[in-house]
C-alpha cells in the first residue's frame, strides 16, 4: 500500500514537472510581448509601431509588417478543412461501406504523409511542380497532404462505430433514395466527427511549417514562417508579440477539441 | 449500388493522393538514383562516406531515438494519471498539455532560447538567486536540443499513452492486489506486459515526429546538423539535386522502416499503430475495427 | 458554421484584392538589415506599392532565382557584390540602367547595368559590452583567437550570407594572404575553436539582446545597433584593417513585375531611399547631404585607413571553389 503510495505521488511529480516545463516559456513570452518596449531599449522598429496606434505594444508592428501573413494562413487552416471535408468524407464512406481490399489498401496511403518528414515531402512538390512554383496553392496542397489523414481517420472511425448497412437499410425501407439518405442519415450522424476533425486539421495547419516553409514565398507566406522571420531578425519584444497572435488563434481551437473532442481526441490527435 | 460505385466516391482522395503523394514521391526516387553516368546508388553512398553527411545522418537518428524513448517513460506519468486517477483542474491540466502540439518546432526553437539561451530566463533567474548563471546557453547544447525536442513530444507520447492505458481496468490491479501479488509483482507481470505495446507504438510515433522536424534544428543546433537541415542547406546554397533526393529518400525510407518494423513486431495495423490502441493483436482488418460503444454517436 | 464560411469566403477576397495590388518582390530584403524595413515603408507610403520582406541572404536568393528560372518569382535582389556579380555571370539578371546610374562610380556597377551598388558597408566585429561578461573588448582580429572569447564568436554561413562570404573571402587578404587563401583558411581554423554558430539567418536581434556577445558583420548593423537601438554594442573596425563589401542590386531577368520595379530601381538610388539606407549607418553610393548629427555618429575615417577594395570579378570567379572549401574545411 505504502509503496503504491509512493508511485502515484512519483507520477504527480513527474506530471507537476511536466506541466511547468510547458507552461512556463508561454507565460515568459506574454510577459515579453506586453513589457514596456523601452525597457528593452529597441527603438528602430518604432517606423511601423506608429502605423496603429490603437493597437498595443508591439502588435502593431507585426500587423503592419506580418498581418498579411496571418490572413494567409487563416484563409489556408479553412480552405484546408473545407478541401479534407469534401475530399474525405465520401472516400471514408466509400471504404468503410465496401470493406473491400482496395479500400484499405486507399487507407493505409492516406494515412502515409503521417509517417514521411515534412521536409522531404516539400522537396518533393517542389521537384514535381517547378512550372508552379510561387502559386499559393501549392502550400494549400502540401497543407491538405498532410491534414487529409486525420480527417480521414476520425471520419472513417467513425462510421465504423455504427452499422453502416443497417441504417442505411431502414432508411431505404422507409423510402429515402441514395441523396436522402447521405442527407439525412449519414451526415447527421458525422457531424460531431466531422467538427472534431476540422477543429483537428485547422490547428495543425495554422501552425504548419516543414512543408509550407520551402514552398513559401514573399507574396504568400504562412504565419509561422513570419514567426520565423521575426524571431531572427526582430527584437524579443516583437517576437514575443508575434508569437502571442500565433497562441491567441490556437488556443481556443485547442480548447474546443479538448472539450468537445474528448475521448476521440485523445485517440486521434497524437500522430498529427 | 455495387462496391465499385461505391469506391468512386473515393476518387478525388485517390486523385489527390496520386498527383501530391505518390508520382512527388516517385519522382524524389528516380532523381535521387541519378547521378553523372546514369542510373546507380552514388548519392546514397555519398551519405555515408562524406563525413558531414554521415554525421548528420547519424545524429538524426540518435537524438530521435533517444527523444522517442525518454518521451515514451516520462509522459507514462501524465497519461497514468489522466487515464486513472481523479484530481481538481484535470481537464485543465490536461488542457494545457496538449498545447505544444501545434506548435511548429520553430517555436519551440524560440521557447528554448528564451529559456534556456546564453541570457535566458533560466539562467537570468538561477543568477539572481545562486549568483551563478547555470545553464546558460545550454539551449544549443546537445542537451538543450533534447530537451526542446522532448517539449512537442510531450503532448504526443502523454495522448498516445493515455488512450492504451484507459483500456487497462485499474480493478485488475486491485483484484491482483487481493489474491497478495506485491507492488513488484504485479507492476511485472501485469502493467510492463500492458503497456509494453504502447510503449512500442509511442516510440515509433515520436521517433518519426523528431526525424521530421526541421524548425527546432534551424534554430537551435549551432554545431549539431540533423538531416533535415543539411537538405535545407542544399536547397538554400547550390545544392546537388541527386544528393538532396537522397537524403530524402532516406528519411522518408528511416521513418518507415522504424514505422513498419514496429508494426510488425506488435501486430498493429497502420491505423493502429497511429492511433496507437495499444490492443493490437487481433488481425489486421478486423482488429482495426472500432467497437460500436468506442466511437463517438453524435 | 454560416459565419466560417463568411470569414473564408472574406479572407478570399481579401486575397484577391491583394491579388490586384502593385507589388515588387526582392529577394532579400531583411527589415533590419540596411533598414530596408523602413525603406519598404516609405516607398509603400510614398507610392502605395508594396515591397514584402524577405529573408533569403544572398546565396540563398541567388539559388533560389537559379531554381525559379523557368518561372521567375522575383523581380530584383539585393546581394553583398561578390554574389550579385556572380548571379549576374550566371545569367539571371537583365540589365537595367536606373536613374542616376552615371554617378555611381565605374568600378561599382556593372557596364551593362546587370548590377549595381547601392551602398557599401565594411566588415567589422560588432561586440556587445555587456554580454562579454568583464572580458576586454576585442580590437582585432587576433584578439579573437583568443580563448577567452570561446563560445562567444558568431559569422554567417558564407554559402547562404553574403556578409559571411565577404568575410570569408576577405580575411585572406586581411591577414595578407596570396591567392591560394591559405592565410586565410589557417585563421579560420583557429578562429573555429571560439565560434558558437555559423548563422544560417540574420542575427540582428540575438545581438542586441546579448544572446551574442561577437558577431562578425556589416559595420552598418552594429552602428544601428548603438545608435537606433541604444544597445551596449561596440563596432569594432579591427586593427588589421577590414574589406569593403559594395551593396548590389539587380533587377531579374523574366520579373514578373517590370515596369513597377523599374520605378522602385530608380527610387532606391533617389535621395529619400539613399538618406534612410544612411540611417541604418550604410553609406549611400549617390552624394546625399546627411545630417550632422548623424554625420558625427559614423566612425571617424581613419579607422577605415587599412580597408581593402577586393575585384569582386575574381570573388565571384572564386565564389563556389571558396564555399566549398570552407563546407569542407571549417564547418566539416
């Protein structure tokens, strides 16, 4: 009893420690991006400071220079849930429904990308599509890639964990045809899973960087890689700043999934 | 409808899959076996016999090994507790665990320099109490760079984790309890067998992550390249295009590998071994399936 | 659900009204470096075009042009000499003369107009006082070698940074080398022994907040760095002596945007443009009346007595032979 004692308290331990080794450079960067700017002494990125007055601090700042950037990224995060949508859940369906062997073989591939380094995939489209390079799609394309498998895992577990013909079944024996059926009964049906997995596939685009980073260029870049432009080439207070939009988006995506999400987060979002 | 109509509906997937997966990927093979007199393995044998290649190539695979495997320990800690036990502020707790997930590694990068650089805030603070700034600049030591790596680990292995552990019926522990097997006993023979296969899966799910990131390096490792950075530096200086296809090649070939040889051992599906159900086991397609009771009714 | 789709569907065109705005890419346009951050925002103010940064250094923004032949993204680039030249003999520029091209002098630009300069800077060893924790301000070169200074030695990497290759490049004929650079690869060598990190990026902001206590660049950024910033940094113009680095720019060969970034060419060699490169402490290549206070701010010209003006044809020829060895030799 003693000895299982001391276990459970080793594990809290352990836990406390973990939990102050994430939360606390977040709390030192908030600190860095509402601290007095000339307590740091930095004066020369006052040029773009004085833009947007109304806004605080050093937001302003990187609204002016990077504000580009984070519409980019946001219009990227939805158009790469709407592309997994429409994409994903037909093809779920498609191979929860046949069960065939061409199905899984689809779904071993979609789940791929989760397993090939960012870096080397970028490589790739950029190898492959030089006649397009500079096109914004691109990134979306290496976004989609990469967000695809989870949307595809959520729904098609989704649709396993209901029986599939049998519903179908008494729909059609109550005369619904094939469109209302998908309508009526199968959507309804997947629209929690298909929240989870847009929530999932905007938090993992929003903070996308191994493969949009290479594909980006000045016209289109993500948000990240601005953060990423920040953090070597501005002050600390800037960077803080530009880092306390990026956590300000998150945040909040990543609470919805914790609470809506709940136990099909845990089993889904590792791998992302 | 018959099932081939059926699987139509998976074309723009299969479309998708085909134009941004695969022929990318053929492509990165063929360029990669290119070289001067045609086809051969020249590129690949430049990454073992040019020191920096090899070097890098090396590192990649220790530092993610070694992440993979102090990530799969330490976070068994948080994901016992989420799993089993009941404490005020869990949701929060555990809220606040997941964050690092999104985080792209250059943030993490830039966490670990604000804590732990040459005027960090670990240091400013250990300066202010001990009068001596400990750790200073470790952020660009080898082991500031594991540790950086363990921090977008963290939320990984803990859900990874904790969702095997849920499956383990802390009853049985009392059960076991009861007939008077000690803490030892029990922790041997029936938590180690339980969360070995986790464990298993945790690793390769980490190790491929760590492999992959490209952010943390870019602006940690001042000395230590990893591979992803030495693809950076192809593309970024006058690189050789076969070479740059190699290395690849090669962590797409190393992330598999350990992905699949895992799979195997543990007799995972895919799916499986990304949703790490850690109960594996059964035959691949009816073993992936999910139990009516598991997934989520709206 | 209906409000996403509005927010999507307003980011869309957002973007497409972006799609219609006056733009001109350069490629490496660093905000802080030779306050092109503040040079963009005054043509943006001036003209309503907009100059997005970039953070390529030269050799990157050299290879990247190189990869986007075919379809070139950029419209000018912006290099320290050696590797404007070199991008220039790779074909990659068109030559354009801008307004006020006949003041530049000749051996500063190209005659064709594939290149030119638009300021010059110096190398020096930027220093912050206050993260050198009590040890003596270096005054050379040699004083770098010492062990006192370990860990605490940054340079660019020459096969990205322009600023790293002029160094790289430089230090031989500093160190009174001859042309199989052995005097300068052998200080390299030794120099390794102290040097934290060869930057991949600009270090600007690591060396205002003392995260580097020595960092080996432009003289420019370190004398924004005191003066701008009032940050506790030193310029230090080694007693050796030091290289000019000219500053180039080139418009690309296929721009997307030719006749925009003819007029930004022009403006970036006009009084305005040329006053506000002076302020980050780069010395304008056109005449232009500074301010006293800020004429005062620049070092006096003596300390610039030893510096070298280096053929940036034979850099150029040398380029890849010089970063390949260093690859080689000094990163390993």
């Amino acid at each position: 009893m003693r000895m299982d004692r001391i276990g459970i308290l080793a594990l809290y331990l352990i836990t406390w420690a973990l939990l102050i080794v994430v939360a606390a450079p977040l709390l030192v960067v908030l600190a860095g991006a509402f601290l007095d700017p000339s307590l740091l002494g930095v004066s020369s990125e006052r040029w773009a400071a004085d833009t947007s007055a109304f806004v605080p601090g050093w937001f302003g700042y990187v609204f002016a220079l990077y504000g580009r950037s984070m519409q980019f990224s946001l219009l990227l995060a939805l158009l790469s849930v709407a592309v997994c949508i429409v994409v994903s859940v037909p093809a779920a369906y498609a191979i929860v429904r046949t069960d065939s062997r061409a199905g899984r073989a689809l779904e071993e591939i979609t789940l791929l990308p989760l397993s090939i380094p960012g870096i080397a995939m970028s490589i790739g489209l950029i190898q492959a599509y030089t006649i397009v390079r500079g096109q914004w799609w691109l990134i979306l394309c290496g976004h989609v890639l990469y967000t695809i498998p989870l949307m595809m895992r959520v729904v098609t577990n989704a649709l396993r964990s209901f029986d599939l013909e049998k519903l179908e079944g008494v729909a059609q024996s109550l005369g619904a045809n094939r469109w209302q059926r998908s309508l009526f009964v199968i959507l309804p049906n997947l629209r929690h899973s298909i929240i989870v997995g847009s929530l999932l596939v905007f938090a993992i685009s929003w903070g996308e960087f191994n493969v949009s980073f290479l594909l980006n260029t000045p016209l289109h870049q993500t948000y990240p890689a601005a953060l990423y432009a920040t953090y070597t080439a501005n002050s600390f207070a800037v960077s803080s700043a530009a880092t306390t939009i990026f956590l300000a988006v998150i945040i909040p995506v990543l609470l919805a999934l914790q609470w809506i999400g709940g136990r099909e987060f845990n089993r889904l979002e590792q791998a992302a | 409808m018959n099932a081939a109509r059926k699987l139509a509906l998976s074309f723009p997937l299969i479309l998708l899959l085909a134009l941004l997966l695969l022929y990318p990927l053929a492509l990165l093979l063929g360029r990669s076996l290119q070289n001067a007199n045609g086809l051969g393995l020249s590129n690949y044998l430049l990454l073992f016999t040019e020191a920096p290649y090899r070097r890098a190539l090396f590192h990649s695979v220790i530092l993610s090994a070694l992440v993979a495997a102090l990530s799969s320990l330490i976070c068994l800690a948080p994901a016992w507790l989420f799993a089993n036990e009941n404490f005020p502020g869990k949701n929060l707790v555990r809220a606040i665990f997941t964050l690092p997930m999104s985080f792209s590694g250059i943030i993490v990068g830039f966490l670990a320099v604000i804590m732990l650089g040459r005027i960090g805030a670990v240091p400013q603070f250990l300066q202010r109490i001990t009068g001596h700034n400990y750790l200073a600049g470790s952020a660009y030591q080898l082991g500031g760079l594991v540790i950086a790596y363990l921090y977008f680990e963290i939320p990984r292995a803990t859900l990874t984790l904790e969702s095997a552990l849920r499956k383990f019926d802390p009853q049985l522990s009392v059960a076991a309890r009861s007939l008077g097997a000690g803490t030892w006993q029990r922790l041997r023979l029936l938590i180690l067998p339980l969360i070995w296969r986790p464990l298993v899966s945790t690793f390769a799910v980490t190790f491929t992550v760590s492999l992959g990131s490209f952010g943390v390096a870019l602006i940690l490792s001042k000395r230590f390249s990893v591979l992803p950075l030495e693809i950076f530096q192809q593309i970024t200086g006058y690189g050789n295009q076969g070479l740059m296809a190699a290395m690849s090649i090669a962590l797409v070939l190393l992330a598999c590998v350990i992905n699949y040889s895992v799979r195997a051992t543990s007799g995972l599906g895919a799916g499986q071994l990304q949703d790490a159900e850690g109960r594996g086991g059964a035959g691949p397609p009816s073993g992936r399936r999910i139990d009516a009771g598991e997934g989520t009714p709206a | 659900m209906k409000k996403l789709l509005l927010t999507a569907l307003g980011l869309l065109a957002a973007l497409v009204a972006h799609a219609q705005e006056k733009v001109v890419i350069q490629y490496d346009c660093i905000p802080n470096y030779a306050n092109w951050g503040g040079v963009t925002a005054a043509y943006m103010k001036e003209t309503g075009v907009r100059v997005p940064p970039d953070m390529k250094g030269s050799s990157a923004a050299m290879a990247a042009l190189d990869a986007e032949k075919a379809n070139p993204q950029a419209d000018c680039a912006y290099y320290s000499g050696a590797i404007g030249y070199q991008a220039a003999t790779k074909g990659l520029h068109q030559p354009y003369q801008p307004k006020g091209w006949e003041k530049i002098p000749d051996s500063l630009k190209d005659p064709e107009g594939k290149w030119w300069t638009v300021h010059t800077g110096h190398i020096a060893i930027l220093v912050n006082k206050s993260a050198l924790g009590g040890k003596p301000v270096p005054r050379s070169f040699a004083d770098l070698l010492k062990p006192e200074y370990k860990g605490m030695v940054v340079y660019d990497d020459p096969t990205i940074q322009g600023t790293g290759f002029t160094f790289v490049y430089g230090i031989n004929s500093i160190m009174g080398g001859g042309a199989d650079m052995k005097a300068g690869f052998d200080y390299l060598k030794k120099l390794d022994a102290n040097v934290v990190n060869y930057a991949k990026e600009n270090s600007y902001n690591d060396l205002l907040r003392g995260e580097i206590p020595i960092w080996i660049n432009a003289d420019g950024n370190g004398l924004k760095a005191q003066w701008v910033d009032k940050a506790p940094i030193e310029t230090v113009i080694a007693s050796e002596g030091t290289v000019v680095m000219p500053l180039v720019m080139g418009m690309v060969a296929g721009a997307p945007h030719p006749e925009e970034t003819k007029k930004y060419l022009d403006w970036c060699l006009g009084d305005s443009a040329q006053k506000l490169m002076a302020q980050s402490f780069f010395r304008p290549v056109m005449k232009v009346d500074l301010d006293a206070d800020l004429q005062k701010q620049f070092p006096p010209e003596s300390n610039y007595a030893k510096a070298i003006t280096l053929p940036l044809n034979e850099m150029a020829a040398n380029a890849d032979a010089v970063k390949a060895r260093w690859s080689k030799e000094i990163k390993r």
